[in-house]
C-alpha cells in the first residue's frame, strides 16, 4: 500500500471520527451542524491540498522518466 493511500485513510478516519465526536457533543442542533459545515470544509481543504502535492508528485515523476526516455534515445 502506497504512502498516498495510507494518509487518505487517515484523514478520512479523522473525518470520521470529528464528525461523529462532533454529533455526540452536548450542544444545540445549529451550533452542531455549524461545526460540521466548518470542519468539512477544513478538511476538504487538506485533502485538496494533499492531493495536488500527490499528482505534483507523479507529474514530476512522469517528466523525470520522460527525460531520461528522450536521453537513452539521443544517445542509440
């Protein structure tokens, strides 16, 4: 299992568990639902940042082989 798999699953599990900590809070229904909204919100934020910093990743990767490519055929 890939690096990049293993932090999805974390941060989804965070998600998860701050959602459902955030239900079971002792507070009114709008104040609940507020928190909700925001802290979806935070962690859309991270996992959009997170996965451009991923396809940055590849991307980089992709042109490195690419260039190594176009080396080995300039030298046959």
């Amino acid at each position: 299992m890939g690096l990049e798999k293993v932090l999805l699953g974390a941060l989804a599990g965070v998600a998860v568990g701050v959602v459902i900590g955030v239900l079971f809070a002792p507070e009114k229904g709008s104040v609940t639902r507020k928190k909700i909204t925001q802290k979806s919100e935070d962690y859309a934020d991270i996992l959009k940042s997170k996965f451009d910093e991923f396809v940055d990743s590849v991307t980089e990767k992709v042109q490195d082989m690419s260039d190594v490519v176009s080396e080995e055929k300039a030298k046959a």
